[in-house]
C-alpha cells in the first residue's frame, strides 16, 4: 500500500438515524418468520418420509456399480 504524504485525518461519514425503521423491520422479520412457520406446519410430511425409499437408492447404486 502506498504511503500518503498527507497526514490529515480520514473524513467520517455519519447520517442521522431515521425513527421508525427499526420498527417496520422488526414488522416484517415478525411476519415472515410467521409465514415460515405456517409453510413447515402444513407440510404433507417431512421430505425423507416423502421422498426417499430404500429401493431408489438400491437402484442407484446398482446402476453405478455395474
């Protein structure tokens, strides 16, 4: 890295907090985290239950080995 033959001291950029976005993030997190849940809950089942057997995965290797 290049030395700097100023010395002067970094600009800090600064902005004032703007009231009331926190709150609609935390609105928003709420309800996705909500909308979430809903969609685990009213899974048919979990996904190795659903979608796996022992049979495909006989097959699978079969296919592989021979």
């Amino acid at each position: 890295m290049a030395q700097s033959s100023n010395n002067a001291p970094l600009k800090e950029f600064k902005h004032a907090a703007v009231p009331g976005y926190f709150t609609i993030f935390m609105i928003v997190f709420v309800a996705l985290g909500l909308y979430l849940a809903v969609i685990l809950i009213s899974s048919p089942g979990s996904a190795k239950k659903a979608y796996h057997n022992d049979n495909s995965v006989n097959e699978a290797n079969s296919a592989v080995t021979d």
